[in-house]
C-alpha cells in the first residue's frame, strides 16, 4: 500500500455518506476508509467468484482495482457472474466488468483491464503494482500460477475453489503461511478432476465465497481481524456447515523455500 497517501486523502462529504456504516465500525472510522480508497486489489478472474468479490470490493471503497480475464460472457455464465446480464453475451468478461463497476462507482473508482489469460510469463508484471491478489480462477492450472506467483513477489492472495453445492477458501502470507502448493502439492491431472462444466454448480455458491474473499482482501488493507493464514474453511451448503481444518506448512515446498531464501538474502 502506498503509505504517502495516508495523511493527505481526506473524505468528501459524498464518500462519508457513501461510507457512513464503515465509519461506525472499530477498526475502520475514516482512517480505515482513507485506507482502503489508497488499497489495490488484483482479481485473476471475472467470473462467478470474481463477480461477487470485485462487486463488494468496488462498494466498500477500495480504490484501484484490476481484473484480469481473457474470456468473453456465455449464456451458460449468467447463473452465477453476476457481473455481466443478457446483453454481454460475446464481449470481452473485463469490458463487461468494467460497465458494472463503473455505475457503482462511477467517480473515485480506478479501474486497470488486462483481457487476456494470465500466464507465468506476464504474472509479475501485472501483479507487481497490487497490495492483495483474489484468485478467482476456475482451474487449476491457473490456481498453481497464481500461487507460484504471488509467492515469488510476495503478494498475499486468497484462493477459493467452488464446485457442486460446496467451496473452500484460505489466505495465503509468503513467508508467514503455509501457500496453495503446500496443502495441495500440484496440479492434478485432468482425467482425475471434474470440473463444473462436468459436475455442476448452485450458483449463489460463487457468491457467497466470492464475498468471502473480498472480505479477506478488506481485512489485510485495514490490517484488522485474522486472516484465513494457515486455515482451510469449507462450506457443505446443503448441510449449511461450515468446517475449518489447520494447515500446516510443508517443508519441502521449493516455491516457499525460494522465497525464504531470497528474503535472506535481502537482508545480507
């Protein structure tokens, strides 16, 4: 987070009405607004989850937001991506978002597009200006990328995964935190995995977790709260139960052990 802002952004009258329930929460008041209208958040996905989180993160005042996404809105996504209505269909899922958001927040929302998938090649680049990544992917290929890379730049991210009538989510701290490749090691193959094209999927489940990870990245702005570190939190929503297990960190893992050593480095 850009710390040089903090003593200089002061809320217009328009933002503290906006803003008026955060400003009545411990932990927040206009110090805390002031911090998320400086916070920047990178969204890897505009879909079912990715709709839900930037939609709340959009509404509670973050002020720059990114949306990478190299998809174009189907039929088939409107059960469950929020984001984007019948007269989407065929555009780019970024352009889509961006015309949501946008009449949310039309005046103090920055806005940053990337219409295209993101690959190991690109990831520093697009992550590098972001305090906190939402990983809202629905593959896992993407999942490992998304870890590798945050980890590698040391960017907390949260993961969610959905499928069916169930979801799971945690937060990743590089450094502090077991990361996504220590709970589930790599990426399976494909013929032993469903996806929600094959399996199905109740479509306010990618709201609830969608907001669920705007929460995390609101919390590690305002620096409140605990985080879903070293937590893995899932959710049957047919029995409406929601289980958390312990994670520990593996200490094998080469991506975490990368970054250990280049921040020993650093510090030489």
């Amino acid at each position: 987070m850009d710390k040089g802002l903090g003593a200089s952004l002061t809320l217009s009258d328009a933002q503290r009405s906006i803003y008026k329930r955060h400003l009545l929460l411990d932990g927040v008041g206009e110090e805390g607004q002031a911090a998320l209208l400086r916070g920047r958040v990178l969204v890897v996905g505009a879909g079912g989850l990715g709709s839900a989180a930037l939609l709340y993160l959009a509404a509670c005042g973050v002020g720059e937001l990114g949306i990478v996404d190299g998809d174009r809105v189907e039929l088939s996504n409107l059960q469950r991506q929020i984001l984007h209505g019948r007269g989407d269909v065929g555009r780019e899922k970024t352009a889509s978002a961006r015309e949501s958001l946008l009449r949310l927040r039309p005046d103090d929302l920055r806005l940053h597009l990337y219409p295209f998938r993101l690959t190991a090649e690109n990831a520093a680049d697009v992550m590098d200006r972001y305090d906190f990544v939402v990983e809202a992917t629905d593959n896992f290929e993407s999942k490992f990328l998304v870890n590798d890379a945050c980890v590698r730049l040391g960017k907390p991210f949260c993961h969610s995964g959905i499928i069916e009538t169930r979801g799971q989510i945690m937060t990743v701290a590089p450094g502090r935190s077991p990361c996504y490749r220590c709970v589930f090691g790599d990426v399976p193959p494909r013929e032993d995995v469903k996806d929600a094209g094959e399996a199905g999927i109740l479509g306010s489940i990618a709201g609830v977790m969608g907001a669920l990870q705007a929460t995390e990245a609101i919390k590690c702005l305002l620096g409140v709260g605990s985080l879903l570190t070293g937590r893995l939190l899932t959710w049957d929503a047919l029995a409406m139960v929601f289980r958390e297990a312990p994670l520990p960190r593996e200490p094998s893992c080469g991506v975490c052990l990368s970054f250990t050593r280049r921040r020993e480095d650093a510090k030489k």
